[in-house]
C-alpha cells in the first residue's frame, strides 16, 4: 500500500508497503533529499551542463523525484520511464503531480521487458533505481540486462545504478562492479568509506561508461556526508560477472537504512 506523509520541511515522502521510497519536494524538484539520489543528482551534473536537454531511460520510478530533478534542471529532455506498478504511478500523479510539460513519459512495464523496447543508441543516460522488497530484482544486475542497457546508451552515454550492499567483502557489489565492467565499461563507485569496506549497510552508486566517466572526487569531498570515488575495476578484482543461468539473491537492507 502506498501513503505520502508530509515532512515539516515542506517535502513528501512516499512509503511503499511502510518503506520509504522517494521523498519530493513540489516547490523545488531541484531538491534531492535522499543521499543516494544527491549522488546520482552529482552524476547527472557532471555528464551534462545545466539547462542542457539529455534523453533518460529510468529503471524503476516510485515518485518520480529523479525523473523531475532532470526535468527542472534540463528542461525539454526526453525521459521514459520504466515503472510495473500502474497503481502506484496514478497515486503518484494525483497526489504529487507532475508538472506540466515535464516530458517524463512512464510506460506500465518491467525494467528488464522495457528496457528492450528502447532504441540503439537513444539515451545519454540510464539509471537504475529499482527495488523490489527492499531488494534490487536479481535479473536487473546481470549481464544479460546491462547488455541491453549498453545497447540502449550513446556511445559517450553513461549508466548509473543504485545498488545495496553491506556483507563483509561486499560479494554482491563486486560481482556487479565485474559486470557493469564487462559490460558496459569502465566507471567508478560512489559511496560512504564504511559501506565500501564492509563496515555498514547502505548504498552503492555505480557508474559506467564506453568512455571514461567524468571526474566525481570533489563532488563527493563537498557532499554532505562526503563519499569515496573508487574505481569499478578496484572494487570488481577477481570477481565473476553476474548470469540470468545462475541463480542468486541479492541482498535485502533492514528497513532502519533502507535508499536514504
């Protein structure tokens, strides 16, 4: 069931099934409040410059606050949106409306089915923010489905997703670092130095490109709380990429720290 509760900063959050899943502000979409999507919101800058229209694929949509961050920020880019659950986009579109002309379109359909319908070549950027209990779905991290996301990218596109982890040796974020790696390219990770080393649970941003990937080190030196910029090949190693043949769960993050 979803539920928007008003924040006494004047934002909204959006809770599915009691969590938390994106948080809006309506008087400024520019606002990002949750830390991870700041640092996707630092990705999206670095790629292009303000008032500059991209083409964005999102996987997954929940409400919408990246999609509207783009919009606000590069106005008349064309953005699709991958979102399954009809029922939770028209709650969405009654209770936090978009506004108008945003060019967000949301098509009713899975990450992984959508993302075939999306031309070669289209996008200058996919991201990744789908969850699904708590959990990233498992055929959303493999080769397979970063396949499609390369084949989908411009050439100097770039792919973004928001992962979780927090295992000792963070085995998930690695054999996903190894993908993306394989697959798509080299990039970096962003994220808080005790996630990185196993010390914590919370979220991983991976960023991958054909080309090399911009340059995230001050970004995450002035963000509040700053975050490390490691390099993907550093954190995959000797890990093995990700296969829809192997089955795998990936991992579900305790509510108390779940995509804030």
């Amino acid at each position: 069931m979803a539920s928007v509760e008003a924040q006494a900063d004047g934002t909204f959050v959006l809770r599915v099934d009691g969590s938390p899943q994106s948080q809006v502000d309506l008087a400024d979409p520019g606002n990002l409040s949750f830390e991870y999507m700041r640092r996707i919101g630092d990705v999206v800058d670095a790629v292009a410059p303000r008032r500059q229209p991209v083409a964005v694929a999102h996987v997954g949509g929940a409400a919408l606050s990246l999609p509207r961050y783009v919009a606000v920020t590069r106005p008349r880019s064309r953005q699709i949106v991958l979102e399954p659950d009809e029922d939770l986009t028209e709650f969405v579109r009654e209770t936090l409306p978009l506004p108008k002309r945003s060019g967000i379109k949301v098509r009713p359909v899975t990450g992984r089915a959508g993302i075939t319908e999306l031309y070669d070549d289209s996008m200058d950027l996919v991201i990744l923010d789908a969850f699904e209990h708590e959990s990233v779905p498992a055929n959303l991290v493999t080769a397979e489905f970063f396949a499609e996301c390369a084949r989908v990218l411009r050439p100097t596109g770039v792919l973004v997703a928001n992962l979780i982890d927090g295992k000792a040796g963070l085995p998930f974020i690695r054999r996903t670092a190894a993908t993306v790696r394989d697959v798509v390219g080299a990039g970096v990770v962003l994220a808080e130095r005790k996630i990185l080393r196993g010390k914590g649970f919370g979220n991983v941003i991976m960023v991958a490109s054909p080309q090399p990937v911009p340059d995230l080190t001050d970004a995450g030196r002035r963000a509040q709380p700053p975050y490390d910029v490691m390099p993907l090949q550093e954190l995959a190693g000797k890990a093995a990429p990700l296969t829809d043949a192997e089955g795998f769960v990936t991992p579900r993050a305790p509510a108390s720290v779940f995509r804030t």
